[in-house]
C-alpha cells in the first residue's frame, strides 16, 4: 500500500536535489553521418561517371578512328570537268549528279575569307579539338530559353563530319558518331586541311558546291583572292540555308543574313566598323552569265562522248575527276548555229507525224577541227545527235569530194567552168567508177543532170 507519502513502499528513493539524467542529443549524430554517406555517395558517382566518361572519350577515339580509316575515299571530293572553247574560255562544266564543283587550296582562299567562315560557324574553330562543349552549353542554354532549336552546337570539323560520312537524320546516336569522326579527323588533319575541305564540301544553292563554283556563279569570279568583303560575307552567310540565303533566290535576305556575318567579325575583331558599313550598303547585281552548257548542249555531249572513245574514261569518272577539256569550240559559230535552228521559218512545214529535222556540223579544213555542232532541232540533253550518230547515204555532199574538189585541183575547172550535159564519148558504160580520172568523173556526173548546160560549182548546182 502506499504510504503516507504517496510511494509505493520498497521504492528506491532518488537523493534529493538530484534531477532525471540528461540524455545525448540524437538529432546531431544523425546529421553527422547523413553528411558523411552524401560525400561518399557523391565520390562514387563522381568516381563513376569519371570511369565512364573516360570509357565514352575510349570509345569516341577508337569509333572515330575506324570510320574514318574505312571511308578515307572520302576524302577526295569529286571535281566538276570544265570545258574550255578554242581562245580558252570556259564554255560549260560537267559534273555527276548536277552538283559543280571545282575544288581550291589553302593557298587559293584568302584569310577574310576563313575568318568570315569561322566567325559565322564556329568562332572557337582555332581553339578546340573537334568537339566545343562551351558552344554546346550555349546553343542548348539559347534553345531552353527560346523554346525552340534556335541555335546549334555543331563545329565547323562536326559539319564536314556529317557532310562527308552521315546522312542528316536528327538522332542521338548520328550525333555521337559525327563527335567521334570530328575527333578524328583533329587527330589526323591540320585546322588548315580541315576548314579547306569545309570550304570545298558545303553546298551554296544553284548547284554550287564549294566556295569556288558559288563564286562563280554568284559573282563571276574564279579567283577567290579577287572577292570584295561583301562578297565574301554573302558567300559565309548562305551555309545555314543555302536556299533561302542565296543572293540570286532572296536578295532582300541573302542583304540581311549578310549584315549579320558582318557584324560577327566586327565583334570578333576581323573587320572595323567603317569597313562592315561599307560592305552592309552593296547592292548585289547578278552577273551576266554565259557559260552554261545549255548553250552548247549538242558541243558538250559530243565532248564527252569522244572523250570515252578516245581515251577511254568512262562518264562517271569525267564527270567527277575535275578534267580540263580544250576543244576547236568557236562559240559565235555555235551561238549563231543554235539561234538558227531555234527559228522555224527556216525549215520545210512539219510532216504530219514527224518533226522536220537537220543537223549542221562546221570543221576547220585545216585540221578537221570541229567548230560548231548541232545535234537537230529542239536537241535536248544527251539526246539524238543526227550529225554523227545515224550513219546515212551522204547524197550530193558527196560530189565535192570525187568530182568537184579533183576537177578543181587538176587546173582544168574552175567553180564557173560550163559543162554540156551530154556524155561526148568521153566515158565508156562499162568504166569502174573506181578507176574514173578527174575529167570523166565530172563529165559523168554532169551527164546526169536534165538541163542543157550547168556550172560546176562545189555545191552541186
């Protein structure tokens, strides 16, 4: 029972003035070890990602390495055949897949040109090694901020990567195969080799691929050392979108893509203020361009062909090995041939099924050079040259080679000399027409003719 005090008898009996003992506080020992399993948590998977971001670097060097060393063909870009007349002009480019394409040196691209390329592209082109993950952070920061793809990372060797051995399909596995190539190609090249192939690769619009044939045909300039600086910032600013940023297509915005490139060297310390002004205010007129093959369509696709007989090339290796044809080619000749043919009135009416047809070849007697050529009216692209390609009874052409030109030579004839239409006894029926001499074969062959009297004249008449 309890006593009077209120406690159960047998109770131990705490001194007095003694409290409860003080326990430790478990709040501060928990915290200690929590923040001791996070740093060790934090070095394993820092540890780890280290291991396998070495293993992925591996990977991207070894992956790299094998692609390029199975596809270095690649390397070698094919090289419009260019064909040049008889003063040594270029009259048309012949080219596989409609794609010209001349090829340049480091040495033929001047140095406005590389940095205008560079600033507008990858302006840490001289400082990474293939890969920019600062570029990276900054497209993909753009792209969060706007929402939208607005900005890429790629580098300038990341480009060629992809031009030359990926296709362009947007995924994650491309996109670590292009990095790996881009490394390799840094491990293999110098940035020289690597922003020329860049510059000779990238394609323009028009069908210009590289920086010469787009020169070319948006400028008319074959050398690349001759540009104007707002030439070679309209040329940097078509790469993002070539048709839509070509000169010849969008001029108002091909101007503005132009202002861009320019004030992007400014910042970068390539040009100065007073010359991106001056460049901005250009106006660009297109040149007068006459050297497409069209002109001389019949010309052309007889060059070629002749260069597969007689040297034995095939079409496919002209059309991509970068020759330099020089022919007899006169082109006013061929120019004046062509707007001949073009013209009806010249011609017998059409036949109910079929078109009334020609064809006119011109050679240089002198060497049997041919100057001009026309394949028929309306001659298309590799199509039916019925001036050589349908062996046919050469008619009257043929009396200036067996009658008139030996009558002529003998000294006896001249091209108004009167002949009578009647035999004269001179030849006999039976004579081989093999072993006729000059004066009997021209009297024979007047013979023939209904009138009484005829001129001898080289056509025939």
């Amino acid at each position: 029972m309890p006593g009077t005090n209120g406690k159960t008898p047998g109770t131990p009996q705490r001194p007095p003035g003694t409290g409860a003992k003080p326990k430790k506080p478990a709040g501060k020992k928990k915290k200690k070890s929590t923040i001791g399993k996070f740093f060790a948590w934090t070095f394993v998977v820092a540890a780890v990602g280290a291991i396998c971001a070495m293993g992925l670097y591996i990977f991207i060097i070894i992956n790299g390495d094998r692609i390029l060393k199975q596809n270095m063909n690649k390397l070698d870009l094919d090289e419009s055949s260019i064909v040049f007349d008889s003063q040594g002009n270029e009259v048309a480019a012949l080219a596989a897949d409609n794609q010209i394409r001349e090829n340049v040196t480091a040495a033929d691209i001047p140095e406005k040109m590389k940095q205008a390329f560079i600033a507008t592209e990858d302006r840490r082109f001289e400082e990474h090694a293939g890969i920019d993950f600062l570029g990276i952070g900054r497209a993909l920061v753009k792209d969060v901020v706007a929402r939208s793809m607005v900005e890429g990372g790629s580098t300038i060797t990341q480009q060629l990567a992809k031009n030359l051995f990926l296709n362009a399909d947007k995924t994650f596995f491309r996109k670590g195969t292009e990095m790996s190539i881009a490394v390799a190609l840094e491990n293999n090249m110098s940035k020289d080799d690597i922003l020329t192939l860049y510059l000779n690769r990238i394609y323009f619009g028009n069908r210009a691929y590289g920086v010469k044939a787009a020169s070319k045909k948006y400028f008319g300039i074959s050398d690349l050392k001759q540009l104007q600086l707002w030439q070679i910032a309209t040329l940097a600013a078509m790469p993002k979108a070539p048709n839509t940023y070509n000169p010849i297509s969008n001029p108002e915005k091909s101007k503005e893509r132009r202002s861009v490139v320019l004030k992007l060297m400014q910042d970068q310390g390539y040009i100065t203020e007073a010359e991106r002004m001056e460049a901005e205010a250009k106006d660009y007129v297109a040149p007068q361009n006459s050297t497409s093959s069209s002109n001389y369509q019949t010309y052309v696709d007889y060059v070629l062909r002749e260069a597969q007989d007689m040297y034995k090339l095939d079409e496919d290796s002209i059309l991509r090995n970068g020759y330099k044809i020089y022919t007899n080619l006169d082109t006013t000749a061929q120019k004046t041939m062509e707007q001949t043919y073009a013209n009806d009135k010249f011609f017998q009416k059409d036949g109910p099924q079929q078109k009334m047809q020609s064809s006119m070849v011109i050679l240089n007697n002198k060497d049997g050079g041919i100057v001009a050529m026309i394949g028929g009216r309306d001659y298309v692209a590799r199509g039916l040259n019925r001036a050589v390609q349908r062996p046919r009874q050469p008619g009257s052409s043929f009396k200036t080679l067996v009658a008139y030109a030996p009558a002529l030579e003998s000294g006896k004839y001249t091209p108004y000399s009167m002949l009578c239409r009647t035999k004269s006894g001179l030849i006999r029926e039976d004579t081989p027409r093999a072993t006729m001499t000059v004066s009997t074969a021209a009297r024979w062959i007047c013979s023939k003719r209904s009138s009484g009297r005829s001129m001898l004249r080289p056509c025939g008449r």
